[in-house]
C-alpha cells in the first residue's frame, strides 16, 4: 500500500491512476481533485497539466488539417496534397 493515502481512498487513486495510464487525463484528475495526501494532489494536478497539453496539441493538430477555406485538406498516404485532374 501506499504511504500518505488513506485506506478508503485506494480504489479512487488506483482508478485515477489507470486512467492516466491510457491517456484519459481529464478523468483521471477528476477523481483524486479532493485527495488530501500528497500521492493524490500529485496526480490531480499532473493530470490537470496533461489534459491542457492533450488538448492543446489536438486543437493544433486540427487546425494544420484545415485549409483557408475552412474544409479539411486532401492528401495522399505520402503526405503530398491530392489534385483531381
């Protein structure tokens, strides 16, 4: 067991904890926010940092797929831009 977590508190910070694992940050901070020790404040605050940059690098990755149009760019598997002749 962990020192500095209060046993009725495991399932929530090992819950927390798997979802950081899989990259679902927001959840996971969702459930340590009122952790008191510091193991859980940790985690909470961590994954509140993730989940900005997970979604700050997803709003940049959809913006350099749109063109100025507004409509999603076309491209081959190569990466070089798709023409309709």
């Amino acid at each position: 067991m962990l020192e500095g977590i209060a046993p009725k508190r495991y399932d929530n910070y090992f819950l927390a904890k798997s979802y950081f694992d899989v990259r679902e940050y927001d959840r996971a901070a969702h459930l340590v926010r009122n952790g008191n020790s510091l193991v859980p404040r940790f985690l909470h605050f961590y994954a509140t940092y993730m989940a900005v940059e997970k979604r700050q690098l997803d709003s940049n990755t959809d913006q350099s797929n749109l063109n100025d149009s507004g409509l999603f760019k076309d491209q081959e598997s190569d990466g070089s831009p798709a023409w309709n002749d």
